[in-house]
C-alpha cells in the first residue's frame, strides 16, 4: 500500500516507522472497566517515596533534608498545576470523569485526604527524625525558646539591623482592606489589642522572601551551626512592630493559587505580548490550598477562609514551622560527610582524542561512530556542549539548528548560539516560551538571541515543542555534513548535573535528513512527512509505538522471541496501556521502569500477568525516556523526548530517535536488567496501585544502588579506553 511507505531524497521507496495502524486493536471491549489507577493519586504516591528517602537513615543526612524540601516542593506544583486543573474544570463546568472514570469531585476529595495524610508525615519526618539528628550532627534549627539570655540579645540586634527594615505590617481594617496574599508566601496573621480603646485589630505581615529562610545565629564557643526560622524570630519582635499595641496572638500561614494558565494561541496576533499579559496575571489566580499552623485558633482561620474565599476543605492545619522547601538552603551548608559522596562525570571514552597529546575533537569522534551519551555519569559540557561550542567557531561550520525548552539562567548554550551567530553563522533557534514556570525566562532568552542576530521561532500554534534536538550543518571537502544530536532532556547544564538523561550524537545522514525536514516544519510551513529514523508526536508517535506493540504480541502468539521494555517519567495514555495489556495477554514478557505516574495495574491475573513496574529514586532524578522491543531477536529501540501521556503524544511535539548500533543496545538492555533486578534497590508497584521500597535483603543488608553501579561501570569503560 502506498501509506506503507515514503520517498526519501534518494528516490527509493522505504517503510517509514510508523505505518498507518488500527489502534481499534487494543481496545476491543474485551479489557475490564476498572484497568487503569488515578493519575493523580499515583502523582501523590511517587511524591510519598521522595518522602520514603528523607525518612531513610541510612541515607546521608543532609541530602535527607533535601528531600524534605523536594516533597515540598513537588506538592506545590502539584496544587498550583493539577489540582488547580480539577477546580477548574469543575467551577466552569468542563468537569469530565478523570482516567479511572470518577467524577473530579471525587478525585479531589482523595487527594484532599492523601495529601492531609502526607503532608503531616512530612510534618513528622522533619520534627521526629531529621531535625533531631541534624542537632546530633552540631547544627542545630532553634526555636526562640531554645535561645538563653545572651543569645536573644545579640538576635534583636540582627532583628533591628537586618531584619526590621524590610518588613511591612499591614492592617486590616475599613479603610485597609485585606491584604492581597501571593501564592507560596510564607505570612503571619497577627491579632492586636488597643488598650486603650480595648478594640482589637488584625494584621498580615509577609514574611520577606529577600532574606534568609533560616538566619544563621552567631557562633558559640561550642562551633556549633545554629540556625532559627525567619518566622519565629520575627514572631518574637512583633511588639517594635506594633509599639504600644498589646499581642493576642500570632500565627503562620501560606496560600497556595492556581498559577496554570491557557493561550488561545489561534486569537492572538503577537504570542510573547499575551504570554507576559498572563504571566502577570498568574500572581493573582484564585487560591486552592491555605496551610495554617496547628495552633491557629478558630476567629483568625475563620477570617482568612472568609476573606480568601476558599472552602473548608482546602484548609490544611499543620505542625510548624510551614514551608519546609526553606530546607533547602539547609542542604547548602558546606558538610560533605553528611552529603552523597560526590561523583565526578566523566567524558565519554568516545569523545576522548586518538592520541593522549591530541585537542578534543567532537566532530572527528562523531564522524568515526554514533555516540550514546548517558548523563550525569557522563559530563554534559564535555560532549553536547563542547559540541556546540566547537561548532559556534568552527569556520567550516555554516548553520546551527536548536530547540529550548529549558536552559540554565547563565546558559552556555545560548551564548554558544549567540557567538555563532556574531560569526556569521546561519543559526536557527526553537524557543519554547510556554515551557511552564519558565515562560519568563525564555522570552528574555528569545529576545537576546534576537537581538544577535538568530533566527528565532516559537514553534506551531497550538502545540508545545519539547523535543530535544541539535543540529550541525559543516562544510568538509565540499560536501555539506549533518552533525546532530538527539537528547531526553533539556539543554540545561545545571540539571544534567542532577537529571539522568541519554543523548545520542551522531553523524548519520538519514538522521540529518530527518531533522532538517523537522526544523523546516518548525519553522515554516512544510508539511509533514514520515521520517526514516524518528518517530515524531503528534502525528505518528503513538501509532508507531502501537505498531510495535502489536508486533510483538503477535510475535509471541507464534512462539517467536518478544518483549518489551519502557522507561519513562510517567505513562498515562490509555490507548498504549491498553496495547500493553494485549500484549500481555499475548505472553510478552514486559518491564515497566517508572519514576513517577504510572496507571497501569501490573500482576492482575488474565489482564497483565507478564507485567513488573518499579520505580527508582536516587540522588539523580531518572528522567530519560527508551522504548525497547525485541522484534524476533531485531531489536528496535528508541530513546528520545516523550513520556506516555496525552499531553506528549497529542498536544507536543516529540521525538524518537531508533539506535542501530548492537553495543548500544547491550548498553541499554543490561541498564534494564540492573534496575529490573531483585538485588537493585527500588519500588514494586502491585495491582491495587501500592508501591513497596525494596531497599534491604531479609538479612538487613543494603541492596545495590542502580546509580552507584552505573557511575563505576562508566568510570571502569573510560579507564579501558585509556588503556
């Protein structure tokens, strides 16, 4: 059939990846109604095992007060983003019944009580177990009650020196009316008493954010590091706030708002102008969480509710201090011994010179094999960005082509860009800007790389480009050579030190011709066509993975060697769990490497028997996406930019790039049998949606840490290539 297949440049007809296909397949009536676990609910349980690593005390302790901060931070985009969405959609009347079929009343009246549930263990965790041994480690988080005499003295001078000018006390009253409160800010309600008049008032300070979220005491004979909240020390000089005003009372409390927000980007003529118009109007979203402390008494939680306009049920009442994102700046403290032992990356022994004496020459390593790059093992600035830099002023180079969904504030690879362009270079950039909570960012980086002159464009209407793609256009012996690279994550140096991602440079010209049909569609207005080495959402993505999916069924159900195997941030998409249940039912054995989402029920007798899911959470945050399919002993297996949800497949664009080289697949199919393994260190998610921590042996010992193992195979294969 003609559908079948695509003219390349050469004129040859070729199968494309992803032929047209009957996705009625995997959804025939015959799958059970209740197949799939909530979304949300399981957002929530990923969230709980980053909780499970901050109660864990076999990990280093201050990495433990990071994870503190991560739950806290994760659960406060969680509310802002996807619960936010649920209110939404249920005040407008758009409510649909969520994956699982309830109604998202429902669904938020769960999370309401998980989330209660988690964020007072998270309360405990801090309280219980880690604050305590941060004091037996000599740093010490106080309370004003813990401060003797001496202290307290030296505190007020810092109190009216560093503190006191920054604050502002605003009164509620008929002619103040209540306060705006911005989401996330940590505040003080403060009821107050004339006594003269014997009135009583009420006032909100905000807690400033411009200082320190716990303010380092002065230090003691003892060396000890001594810290106190920000707010209880403010808390304890409300009277130089309020001189000649009796206190009543005192307590914190922190809102939280909807701070998603949607672009018809059919009825606007100039995209960056209405973004930044509903970016300012992000600040002032309807509230959907208060936190108050425990203590809060009834008069002021009732004025906050009634003055907020926020239900019963968005109010959490939790054990102070309130915003334990502010550990943070606790994991700063410079004490390596109560920190995960630090792994220096390496460069990939492919990318390293023939000869010892020799300068590095990306473009020379590329030309003599495809290279699969697996950061944070292996440097990042030592491979793709030194591919950019190199390229920016090489003077055989004449074009570079890049999509941004993210990149750090001092970003390299923007300014390698901006310095190609200076050159003279032809250099395209893809720029993201409703990349979410960095939508501001990127507009400033779109109009400084306008400013130097680079081509800039922000995609197709309606659709968010996540792909992760770079490409070099070099001149060498007057023929014109494609250098690219195709990654799972961001061009962010800063998080390819943290995030674990696969990157694949390469300098095959099917590739290259691949990605210049894909930039042209980009940005211009070619249409689009099959590709020879990607699979691309939102067109052909899912079809190609469902295609492979039934091969590998049918495959099975004819005894010929099948599996598969994923690793993702989340799968979501019923149509490709549904295929996998099929594919279940047919014998494929199938292995499910989840970080976070997952709604798929593993282990249900006569629906997914040869199904195993399990999760890792480690010191690196597992972020990379591959699809792996045994295709009758013909491996396919592809890495790239999309997880298994709606939003990649139908609403982005995404991209697949298939591996062809045998010790690429080795590489990646032994990394699936480490985190596959018993004796690796891990979650098992079980039908009802429960993940247990697989950490020890029944003899208490320590199972192997996947990203430990991985670093010292790493590091093992450069020493060999040196030798």
């Amino acid at each position: 059939m003609e559908s079948d297949a695509y003219i390349d440049d050469t004129g040859l007809a070729t199968d494309s990846l992803d032929d047209d296909y009957d996705s009625t397949w995997a959804d025939d009536g015959s799958l059970p109604t209740e197949r799939f676990l909530d979304r949300e609910l399981s957002w929530l349980g990923f969230n709980r095992r980053v909780l499970e690593l901050a109660e864990d005390d076999a990990i280093p302790l201050l990495e433990r007060a990071n994870f503190l901060a991560i739950f806290a931070s994760n659960l406060d985009e969680f509310f802002m983003v996807r619960v936010a969405g649920l209110k939404r959609r249920i005040v407008t009347g758009l409510a649909v019944p969520t994956n699982v079929g309830r109604a998202p009343a429902d669904v938020l009246a769960d999370i309401r009580d998980e989330a209660q549930e988690l964020q007072l263990r998270h309360a405990m965790a801090f309280r219980d177990l880690v604050k305590p041994a941060l004091d037996d480690a000599g740093i010490h988080i106080e309370t004003w009650a813990d401060l003797d005499e001496e202290d307290r003295e030296r505190v007020d001078e810092i109190f009216s020196t560093q503190i006191f000018p920054v604050l502002m006390p605003l009164a509620v009253d008929p002619a103040h009316p209540f306060p705006y409160i911005s989401g996330l800010s940590l505040n003080l309600s403060i009821r107050v008493r004339n006594p003269k008049s014997g009135k009583e008032e009420f006032a909100r300070l905000k807690v400033p954010t411009v200082l320190p979220r716990f303010v380092q005491l002065p230090d003691d004979e003892r060396g000890l590091l001594r810290f106190i909240p920000l707010e209880d020390l403010i808390s304890n000089h409300l009277e130089e706030l309020f001189p000649g005003m009796e206190i009543l009372a005192h307590h914190e409390f922190r809102v939280t708002r909807n701070e998603d927000f949607e672009v018809d980007e059919d009825e606007t003529e100039n995209l960056i102008q209405t973004l930044e118009r509903e970016l300012l109007r992000r600040r002032f979203g309807p509230p959907i969480r208060l936190e108050i402390t425990d203590d809060m008494d009834e008069r002021t939680r009732e004025l906050l509710v009634r003055e907020l306009g926020i239900t019963e049920q968005e109010v959490y009442r939790l054990p102070a201090p309130l915003d334990l994102g502010g550990l943070f700046e606790v994991f700063k403290i410079d004490q390596p011994a109560l920190k995960f032992r630090k792994h220096v990356p390496t460069t990939s022994a492919n990318l390293l010179p023939t000869e010892p004496t020799a300068e590095p020459d990306i473009f020379a390593s590329i030309a003599r094999q495809d290279i699969l790059l697996h950061h944070p093992y292996e440097s990042f600035a030592t491979s793709v960005q030194a591919f950019l830099e190199q390229a920016a002023r090489d003077p055989n180079v004449l074009a570079i082509k890049q999509t941004l969904y993210r990149t750090s504030g001092d970003s390299p690879i923007v300014e390698a860009l901006i310095d190609a362009a200076e050159a003279g270079k032809a250099v395209l950039a893809l720029v993201e800007i409703k990349a979410r909570f960095d939508e501001t960012a990127n507009i400033n980086w779109a109009r400084q790389l306008e400013r130097a002159g680079v081509h800039v464009v922000y995609g197709i209407v309606g659709l968010k480009t996540h792909c992760k793609l770079a490409q070099v256009v070099r001149e060498e012996d007057g023929v014109l050579r494609h250098y690219s690279h195709i990654g799972t994550g961001n061009y962010n140096p800063k998080t390819s030190r943290i995030y674990e991602d696969f990157g694949l440079l390469t300098m095959d010209d099917q590739i290259g011709k691949d990605l210049t049909r894909l930039f042209n569609q980009l940005s211009g207005y070619a249409i689009e066509k099959k590709f020879k080495r990607l699979l691309v959402a939102p067109l052909h993505l899912r079809k190609g993975l469902l295609k492979r999916i039934r091969t590998e069924a049918e495959n099975a159900a004819a005894g010929r060697p099948s599996g598969i195997r994923i690793k993702v941030n989340s799968i979501v998409d019923e149509a490709i769990i549904d295929a996998l249940y099929k594919a279940s039912q047919a014998g494929v054995p199938i292995d499910l490497w989840v970080r976070g989402i997952c709604s798929v029920r593993p282990g249900v007798p006569g629906l997914s028997e040869t199904i195993r899911v399990r999760s890792i959470l480690g010191r690196y945050l597992e972020h990379s996406r591959v699809f792996c399919f045994v295709a009758d002993g013909d491996p396919q297996v592809f890495l790239g930019s999309a997880d298994i949800m709606h939003r990649n497949l139908d609403r982005r664009i995404e991209t697949l790039v298939r591996l062809v080289a045998p010790d690429q697949f080795e590489e990646i199919d032994a990394l699936f049998d480490l985190a596959m393994s018993p004796d690796t260190s891990s979650w098992w998610l079980d039908e009802s949606g429960e993940w247990t921590r697989h950490a020890v042996t029944a003899d208490g010992v320590r199972l192997h840490d996947l990203q430990n193992v991985v670093m010292r195979q790493i590091l093992s294969r450069k020493h060999g290539a040196i030798r």
